[in-house]
C-alpha cells in the first residue's frame, strides 16, 4: 500500500446517478488487542475501540461535542478565501462492557523509540458518558477510572489515573513529578507497582513499576478500570480521549566553543592545541534539542626534529619526536540510559546516608559515587619517536650500508577511562619497529658480448647473468601491551588482558639473467611471527 496508483469502482444491478462527495482511507492506529496488558487474549470482546466526531456523531445516541478551547482544523486550501471552512474533528471511544470488578481493559498504540523527555507537560481530555458522576465526593468510590499508562514493555511503565467522571475533563501531567517519583520510591521493589499521590489532585495517583524512562517511550494506553470496592457489580461504559499532546518544549538556550592555537618553534619543532566546549542545551540549526550532556574536550600535540641539534655532519640523521596528551570529560545531566537528575540523585543518596547514621563525609562519599559514575573521563597520553635514522658522518661502506640503512621506530600509549560502564579501565601498550633495506650493486657477467655478429646468437649479445640479489630487507616489529578493568556491574576485576607478540620479516629480490630468452626472477619473502601472552 505504499504506492497506490489508482482505484476502481463500479455499479451492477441497473442504473445509478450518484455524486462522490469524498474519498478517503481510514484505519486506526489504536489496537484493542496487545501484549501489554498480561491475561487478556486476542478473542476477548469485553474492550471495542472506535472513534467519534462531528460530522456523524453529534446527534443521537452520542451526542459528541468537542472539548471546550478546541476548535475544528481549518481547511488551508480553500478556494473561496471569503468563506471559513472547517474540517472534521474526531476522538477516540474506548467501551468496556461487563468489566468485571478489579479488572481493567486499555487501547494500545505501539510506537517506535521516542523521546519525550525534552517536553515538560503531557496534556489529553477525557470524557465520561451518562453513566459517570458528575463529581466525586471526598472518600466516595469512583464508578470507574480512566487512566494512561506509558512506558517500554508491561513489566516498564509510568501511569496517570483518575476517576472517569461525565463530560469533558482537561488533565495535564507535570512530567518532572514522574522522574521525583522515581528518585524517591524504594528501589526494594522496584519490579512491583507502586503508587503516590498526585500533588494538588487528591483524586489522581501516579503508578510507577520497574525502570521507565521517557527517553525510551514505546507504547502508549488508554484504558477503564473497574475498582474492586464495587464487587459484585460488572461496568459497561464509554471512554473519550482526545488532544493527546506534549506542551513546553525545553527552550533554554546554550552556547559551545571550540578554539585551536599552534606555536612554531623555528624549524625545530610546533606545538598546537585545541579546545572544545559544549553545553547540555546546546544544539545545531538542524537538531531540535541538546543531548544534555556537557562535554569538553582538549589535546595538546608537540612535535620536534632533535636532528636540529646535532652538528651539520650528522645531516642525515633522522630523529622526529612527537607527544600527544587528550581528555575528553562528559558530564551528563541525567543518568545514563535514564531520565533522573544526577544531581537531585546525588542529594537523595546525601540525606538517605545521612538518615542512616552516617557521617557528613561518609555521606559526601556516597553522593560523590553517584556523579561520578553517571560521567565518563577518558585520558590518553602517547609518546613517539618513528622513523629514526643514524646518519653517522663515516664514508665507509661497513657503516653506510648497515648501520645507516637502519630505520627505527617506538611508540607508546596509555588510556585511562572511567564511564557509567567501568569504574576504571586502564591500557597501555609499547611498539618497535627495527628495518633494513639494502639495494646491492650491479654485478654480473655478459658473456655473449663477442656474439654480435654470429647469426642467432648475436640477438642475445646483452644477455646478463647476476650472481647478486637486486635488493634485500629484513625488519622486527615487537608489540607488548596491558589492560586491566573494573567493571561497575561486578565485584572483581576483569582478567588481565596481556599482549606480548613479535613479528620478523625477510625479503629479497633476484634476477637471475637479463635481455635473455628467458628472465627469470627470484622473489623471496619470509615471515614468522611468536607471542609470549596466552
């Protein structure tokens, strides 16, 4: 159905004259039966779903009005611009009938991943039939409740309910009170549902159970609950729900910087740096929110010839130096994968060591765990010298073609990172690298050079022989390198993770004839490699 060209229709049975006022598709997004409410199967006819609105429901038996503020969408593309058109406006009808006493039935729309975290208010309307109360009086039980429940799976969720009352109720949900919800509640039963009080709403409950987290919403309920202070009595009633909506958006504004500086130090060597900052809400033209994260980020590399320093007969001495240090600190509002303040997290881990006796300092230590494990720090330091060469100023073959044709080169690294993964995670690693290479000189014979003028064979008269590889070249590379870890989510460190290799290389290249019949080249390479770690 994505890509409909055209649709047929035709009449059978006689003549017909008829004028197609409007055509359209309909279908719901909203689905009676779900995997979110445990108990109740696809064949269950206790919950229907439908909608309501305007055009065909105003009159009886429904008698549907719109919410009061709401107005009917106006029609944009309206050729008479003297006239105002307004459009359709439908709610959605959620009946229940027979719902037995302590039970409870909801209308489910699946969603993909989505973000509500960024909004500060939740607002819907809901509208009880007849067969509501008007009000509900102090202590009296509810003929029915309506609630939304929102979360990741059953077993993950935030819930709103209230008492369903007659005609239309505006009901608006402080998202901020949900994440207070979660700080405060006993995490004992965290896997259990457990109410609170909505503040200012003596008839409203929050329900919390599991972990939800409105960086993660997947499905969204409405639903009717039957309390069981009215056994024996079944409940037949219907729901509607319109204008689901999220209001005051994070509009705060932020700033980030970045900044770069280098210092050339003659032809000896630069120094440059660059420094980076960016704040939790801060975002780029094409982003709608920050990732609320405040993140910095700064490296410092210095780079150097030694060379520079050495008396003018060492001209062909190679030594490049060069040493890099960066961090990178990421401090989040929120905990990771989670939607609670680090810092109101902190301060209720402050008062609860507090409450249980502890010292101030003891205390202090405990909030201190609390932010530091919701941020992430990463240092690296790396040490080079590559590409060293001796250039010793002797003009002798012993040295010139051996010793000077050695090229080296190390390095080291270490990394220390801490994240809401690992408390401490540290690696380091060293590196050598030892080459030669040498091109051999030219020695062979040509002994058919007296052929020049003998038929046949004075075609081959440069016909070389070569008693010496063209080129030979040898190299050692060694590696060794330690991790040690320690994650949050174990009691003991990680095994060791050792790194103690070697590699050694051989090559060499011979011709063994030239300008020949037949010139045949010998290629050798040869490599093995050994490691001293399991």
């Amino acid at each position: 159905f994505s890509n409909i060209q055209y649709v047929r229709i035709w009449f059978k049975g006689g003549r017909l004259a008829a004028d197609i006022a409007e055509w359209r598709f309909t279908g719901s997004q909203w689905q009676r039966s779900n995997t979110f409410q445990p108990g109740v199967t696809p064949l269950d006819s206790t919950l229907s779903v439908a909608f309501v609105n305007v055009e065909e429901n105003s009159g009886a038996p429904d008698y549907y009005s719109v919410p009061p503020g709401v107005q009917r969408p106006r029609q944009l593309n309206n050729p008479d611009p003297n006239q105002d058109i307004r459009l359709n406006e439908q709610s959605i009808a959620i009946r229940v009938k027979n719902l037995r006493y302590n039970d409870e039935r909801m209308a489910v729309r699946v969603l993909r991943q989505t973000d509500i975290f960024n909004y500060k208010q939740l607002k819907f309307f809901i509208h009880g039939d007849g067969s509501m109360p008007d009000n509900l009086p102090s202590g009296a039980v509810p003929s029915a409740y309506a609630f939304l429940r929102f979360g990741i799976d059953s077993a993950n969720y935030s819930e709103y309910r209230r008492p369903l009352l007659r005609n239309w109720q505006d009901v608006g949900i402080p998202l901020t009170e949900l994440t207070a919800i979660k700080q405060a509640r006993d995490n004992n039963f965290q896997n259990e549902r457990q109410e609170f009080p909505v503040p200012g709403d003596p008839l409203a409950r929050y329900v919390i159970k599991g972990n939800p987290t409105l960086t993660k919403v997947m499905f969204l309920g409405f639903g009717v609950a039957n309390p069981a202070a009215r056994f024996p009595n079944d409940l037949t009633t219907t729901m509607w729900v319109d204008e689901l909506r999220l209001i005051d958006p994070e509009d705060r504004t932020d700033w980030s910087a970045i900044g770069s500086a280098e210092l050339k130090l003659a032809d000896v060597g630069s120094i440059i740096s660059t420094f980076s900052r960016s704040n939790p809400n801060f975002h780029r033209l094409e982003e709608r929110f920050g990732n609320r994260i405040a993140s910095t980020n700064f490296t410092v590399q210095m780079q150097g010839t030694l060379e520079k320093f050495l008396p003018k007969e060492f001209k062909e001495t190679k030594l490049p130096i060069s040493y890099t240090h960066s961090e990178t600190f990421e401090k989040p509002v929120f905990e990771a994968q989670s939607d609670i303040n680090v810092e109101r997290a902190a301060e209720v881990a402050f008062n609860s060591a507090i409450q249980n006796g502890q010292t101030p300092a003891q205390a202090q230590s405990a909030a201190d765990v609390v932010t530091t494990r919701s941020q992430t720090l990463r240092v690296q330091d790396q040490w080079a010298m590559t590409g060293v060469k001796l250039g010793v100023p002797i003009n002798h073959w012993s040295i010139k073609e051996t010793i000077n044709r050695v090229t080296i080169g190390y390095d080291y690294s270490q990394t220390f990172e801490r994240s809401p993964v690992v408390a401490e995670r540290f690696r380091w690693q060293w590196h050598l690298n030892v080459a030669y290479g040498l091109n051999l000189p030219n020695t062979g014979i040509q002994p058919l050079t007296w052929s020049e003028k003998v038929p046949l064979i004075g075609s081959y008269k440069s016909w070389k022989i070569n008693f010496l590889p063209s080129n030979f070249s040898t190299s050692l590379d060694m590696r060794r390198g330690r991790a040690t870890e320690q994650s949050r989510f174990l009691e003991i460190p990680s095994p060791v993770i050792r790194e103690f290799s070697a590699q050694r290389a051989a090559q060499f290249s011979w011709k063994l004839t030239e300008n020949g019949f037949l010139s045949p080249i010998i290629d050798y390479n040869f490599s093995t490699g050994s490691t001293l770690a399991p």
